[in-house]
C-alpha cells in the first residue's frame, strides 16, 4: 500500500477511504499501547508494584502527561476536525465566497 501524508493525499475516494482506514487503525493500535502504559503506571504509582526493568522504571507523571496529550491530539485531528473541518465544511465555505463574489461582481456602480 501507497504510504500518503498531507501533502501528497490520494485523489480516488477508494484510496481515500483506505487511507483514512490506515490512520483509524494506527491511532487504535497507538491508544491500545497507550492503555497498556497506563495500566503499568497505576499499578507501579498506586499498589507501589516494583516494576525494574528498563521502559517501565521511567514512566512517571510527566511522561503520562505527554503522552497523553499525544493521544489527545491524535484523536482530535482524526475525529473533531474531519467533523467540524471536514470536505462539506470546505464546499459550504467555497459556495459562499462564491455567492457573495457573484452579488458583487451583479452591483454595477454608475
């Protein structure tokens, strides 16, 4: 499969659909791993488990606090902004500009 990025996006609304598919199922897979790292910072902070080995003995609140703001972040440009931001948001915008283009270039000053 093609790998895209925001610059170079793909044109046929399957490949469209394939790649919005892609990013949904990364972030899932990223907010699994991100479960699993607050699951081990719970039980490593709250049940005082001595977890000794390298990844697991620096989790700590900062490194939660990025990472979930990571997440945070992640999910709001997949989900909100595709809603809020999204093509029918463009095409309403570009159908007003070209409306009120249209009124004006109408007005004819003499």
């Amino acid at each position: 499969m093609r790998r895209y990025n925001r610059y170079n996006l793909p044109n046929d609304p399957l490949e469209m659909a394939r790649y919005r598919v892609e990013k949904i199922r990364r972030f899932y897979i990223h907010l699994f791993i991100y479960l699993i790292g607050v699951a081990l910072y719970v039980m490593k902070t709250y049940f005082n488990v001595p977890f000794h080995f390298f990844p697991v003995r620096h989790i700590n609140f900062t490194f939660m606090s990025i990472w979930t703001l990571i997440i945070a972040i992640q999910g709001f440009k997949l989900f909100i902004r595709e809603v809020a931001l999204g093509s029918s948001w463009e095409k309403e915008k570009v159908q007003k500009i070209m409306n009120e283009q249209n009124t004006n270039s109408k007005q004819t000053w003499e």
